[in-house]
C-alpha cells in the first residue's frame, strides 16, 4: 500500500522498519520537529526522522499538524492508509479522513486500559502482571478506535518502564506488519474496544518522581521501576559535601522492616512505610547508572543511615 508514518521516539522506529520491509510504499515521513538534545542541547532530529532519513525517504516535520496548509500536504499524499506510532500530536477529522483505508495507530497496552501518553509506565506502576501492544484504527477518541490485533506480554517482578518499552516494540512493530497485511487483502476486522475497564495514562508529571520512604514498600518498588530509565525516582543520600540526589533504577521488596527511609543493612535495603525495598541499580547525580555493589564502592551507604 502507499502509506504515510507518523512517529518520533525509539519506539516507533522498530515499526517503520516492519513496513518498509514488508514492500509497502513509504509515501512520507512525518515526525516531531527536532529538539535539544545532550549535553550541548544542540537541535537534533527525533529518531524516526533519522532513521527515515537514513533510508532516504522524506520527512516533515510540522510544528503543529492542525494547520490547514499541513493537512492539505498530507491530503495531497493520495495514500491508502497511515500508521501512526506515538507521534505525539493529536491528529484531526481532516488528517484521519484522508487517507483511503484509514489511520491506525499502535498503542502500548491492551485498551481500553491506558488510554493516553504514558501506558508502559503507567502499567507498571499499577502493578498490572499482563499488558501488550494493539492496532487500532483512529478516531476522534483519544486511543477510542476499534482494534485490529492484539498481542499480550507478561510483567514479570523485576520489569521496568524500559525493558518493557524493549519488548513491546517489536512485538508491536511485527504486530503492526500483520494488520497492515490484513488491511491491504481487505480482510482486517477492527473490534469496537469495551465501554468497561477504561483508564486514562496520564503523561509522568516531575513531581510524581521523588520516592517517598512512607509508603508501602510494594509502591516504591513499582514507582522505581515504573519510572526507570526515565526521569527515575530519585531520593537524597547523605554524603560529606552534603545530600546528593540518587536515582534509584531497579528494585525489589523485602519483608524486613524499619523506620522509614532507614539503611538497614550495607546492600542497599530501605525500610519504607511496610516494608523495605533493595535497590538493586542506582544512579548518582551527575554519573552513569550502575549496579548495587559498583555503586556501593563509590558512594557507600551504610545500615543506619537515615535517606531524604
């Protein structure tokens, strides 16, 4: 099929390449305008556009695809269909429309659970053992169309926000491969989603990040890994020169029990509200992440003392 693709992180990258392998005529690319990125914050393309380009296929990237003269460029495009994979704009009645067979976008969870910008770590913040990945075709709805396919993936006890982002987007991108097979023999039967179990992930907001030590330990250890790698639950450690802020990557919980935000032993084990969590990777400010044991013997944090 001629077909446009709209999508800007990593995630959406695995996906591009499915469709491009598959034989289908890559019309455009459209992704989000480049940003600063890195130390320098140096405008940067988005990775969908850098592969894209890579591959030597157009590419735009409008600031905004609400303009009239950008749905008049993507109307212009004459395409069967598009595929949509967190692009990161919400796409109109005339943008949706367009395309003869319609825009199907792929979701990272089983809808209508997660609805919404952050669904990888929403799930696994909520303690949800089952997610996966869907194709929908797009409506007006936020994440409200009817799904072609579907596949499930497990959220075992030591999954975070990113090894289930590197599971779920190739399983999506091969997902994603299928339905648009289906959809070009005219055979895809979209499913309208249930009107029960409906849950809105809402974007990670920085102040959700800071662990605090009073709550349950099952709770922290999903914030820890629901959060990593980004922006990471973070807590302060004292230190000689003062608190430093540490991010904490990977966790478990532990029955052991303390005053909260107490080191109860020399491995990284917190007591938290009921509880305690072991750090397993950390993060010092300012320092690439590291397991437990390298951490330790850089920045030692010994039973008995007391974290912000």
């Amino acid at each position: 099929m001629r077909l446009a693709f709209l999508g800007t992180p990593v995630f959406a990258v695995p996906t591009l390449a499915a469709l491009i392998e598959a034989g289908h005529d890559i019309a455009c690319v459209y992704s989000q305008p480049p940003a600063p990125r890195g130390r320098g914050q140096a405008l940067r393309p988005s990775p969908v556009q850098a592969f894209a380009e890579s591959r030597g296929l157009p590419v735009r990237t409008p600031v905004s695809m609400k303009a009239p003269d950008e749905i008049a460029a993507f109307a212009a495009l004459d395409l069967d269909a598009a595929v949509v994979v967190a692009f990161g704009q919400i796409l109109t009645a005339g943008v949706l429309e367009a395309p003869r067979l319609g825009c199907y976008n792929l979701h990272g969870s089983l809808l209508p659970r997660w609805r919404g910008a952050a669904p990888i770590q929403r799930a696994v913040m909520a303690g949800d053992r089952v997610t996966g990945a869907q194709v929908m075709r797009m409506t007006e709805g936020l994440d409200e169309g009817p799904v072609l396919a579907s596949v499930s993936v497990d959220i075992g006890a030591l999954d975070t926000a990113g090894t289930l982002h590197d599971r779920l987007a190739p399983a999506g991108a091969a997902l994603m491969a299928s339905a648009m097979a289906a959809v070009a023999r005219g055979d895809a039967r979209p499913v309208a989603q249930s009107a029960d179990g409906a849950t809105y992930a809402r974007k990670v907001r920085a102040s959700e990040a800071r662990v605090r030590w009073d709550r349950a330990a099952s709770r922290v250890d999903r914030q820890i890994r629901g959060l990593s790698p980004f922006p990471g639950a973070w807590f302060l450690a004292p230190s000689e020169r003062g608190p430093v802020r540490v991010k904490a990557l990977l966790s478990t919980t532990e029955a052991a029990r303390g005053e909260p935000g107490l080191v109860l032993d020399n491995g990284l084990l917190i007591a938290c509200g009921d509880g305690s969590v072991r750090i397993l990777r950390a993060q010092r400010e300012g320092r690439a992440p590291q397991d437990a044991e390298a951490f330790l013997r850089g920045f030692p944090l010994a039973a008995g003392q007391r974290l912000g």
